[in-house]
C-alpha cells in the first residue's frame, strides 16, 4: 500500500504534500515534496532509487507523474537526485538546479541521450547563484541562494502561497524519524541537530547570511530534508536564532585536523 503523505498545506487549489516513510533498508530517511498548483505539479528533492518506485507509486495518488513540469534539486547527494537518469526518462519535467551542478548531471543520466535521442541539457533548468523564481501554475516558487548549507551549489526553495521555506538539509535532525509531528520543545530538538550541522554546514558566517534573508520574508514553515518541520512564526524564530550561533564547519577546525595519519588499516 502506498505510503500516506503528510498535508502541510491545502486550500483547494494549491496543496503541499510530504512524504517521510519511504526508504526501507539501510538508507537514510528522507523527506521527499510534492506541490501542486492547479493541473501543475512540480516534486522537490526526489531522492535515489531507494524513493523512486515507492515515491511514484505514493505520488501517482495525487497527479499523473509523467506529466509532472519540474523536478527542483536543492543539490547534488545521491538522496537528493540519484535516481535522476529514471525521472527524465519516465516523465516530462524539467530540472530545476544550481548552475554549478548542471554540468554534473549528465553523468547520473548517461542512457537519456541513446535510448531517448536527446540532450541531458534539454531537461536542465540551471540556476544562478542568486536564485530566480520558476513559475508554477499560477504562482511560482523561490529558488533561493544557500549556498554551503551543505553544498557548495546549494539551493533553497520557497513557496510563497503555503509561505513554506524547504531547507534542503538545513535543519536537519538526526531523531526519531517515527514521529512524523512538528517540532513542538526546540531545547530537546537542539540536540537531534547540533552533530549534523556542526559536521555538515560549512560556517557560522553562512548560517548569519542566510538567517538574514529569511527574517526579511513571510515565512510561516521551514521543513527540512530529513527529520522533523518548523511550525508557526515562534518556531521559524527560534530555528534562525540558535541556527545562527552555531559553530560549524570550518568554525571548528584546527591544525590537529590536517595532519598526516598515524593509523593503519
């Protein structure tokens, strides 16, 4: 049976659906996000071929999958797009994805251009640093600038009508991915994410900027890849205060990280 997703926003007309059960195995659970505007329907962060034929058979409920317009990858990790070469092979959409990261593509799809006589590129919508905003049905959604929040081509993507901010792996929490719930104590959930970004953001100078960008915005929700979302305008506060204090990265680093290794294996 097909997973349930989870409504994070429905007015008739334009809807955002979560999907946070899917991978079975040894992989890592994933947030994947389906949004709906009219007869337009884009997925965000699809995820590798431990998603794709459960995330299908789920998302086939609500759209017709091969008729979907965009596919938005915030970066490059295998959970985020690895299953890539199957999506532009069975459906229509086009990919929405940093620039940096759209030469890389091709090799992730290498059979599209003999088994479908096109270009990779064709299906590439590459975004500049500074982000841009991709129609979708009447509206549209932000891609928004995050760059080394992981990666170093990183992308954000806001959807103005649900006022949702998908956050890529900012925010991210290691937890029990069995609660499928918002966070409701942040000084608890601090500590589901503290090993995770100090380990995978790249500063606290970048965490500043962005924070930032989004006080400047009508962020009403902030929902990560993996773990649980932020609710109401207290809890997007909360994240971007304690998110902008975090030593990170290269924050953290010393001369005793790069020295030659004394194991051996």
């Amino acid at each position: 049976m097909a997973a349930e997703p989870v409504v994070l926003f429905d007015n008739g007309h334009h809807k955002c659906l979560m999907f946070d059960s899917l991978v079975v195995g040894e992989g890592v659970q994933s947030n994947q996000f389906l949004l709906i505007d009219g007869k337009e329907e884009a997925l965000i962060d699809p995820g590798g071929d431990l998603t794709y034929v459960p995330l299908t058979l789920a998302a086939s409920r609500y759209m017709q999958v091969g008729g979907m317009k965009y596919i938005f990858a915030s970066h490059q990790d295998p959970d985020i797009i690895g299953s890539i070469d199957r999506w532009i092979m069975h459906t229509k959409a086009q990919v929405v994805t940093s620039r940096l990261w759209s030469r890389f593509l091709p090799h992730l799809a290498s059979d599209y251009s003999t088994r479908m006589g096109g270009s990779v590129y064709d299906r590439i919508v590459p975004i500049d640093d500074r982000g841009a905003n991709v129609p979708l049905g009447s509206s549209y959604i932000q891609c928004l600038p995050a760059h080394f929040m992981h990666s170093v081509g990183n992308l954000q993507f806001f959807d103005p009508v649900s006022k949702i901010l998908f956050s890529g792996d900012l925010g991210a929490s290691m937890g029990d991915h069995n609660d499928h719930g918002p966070v409701q104590n942040f000084d608890q959930h601090k500590l589901d994410m503290i090993g995770f970004h100090r380990r995978y953001i790249a500063s606290r100078k970048v965490c500043q900027l962005w924070a930032n960008m989004v006080r400047a915005m009508d962020v009403e929700m902030i929902v990560p890849q993996h773990g649980k979302r932020f609710e109401g305008k207290a809890m997007v506060s909360r994240f971007l205060d304690w998110v902008e204090t975090v030593d990170c990265g290269i924050d953290l680093l010393s001369q005793e990280d790069f020295r030659a290794p004394r194991v051996t294996f």
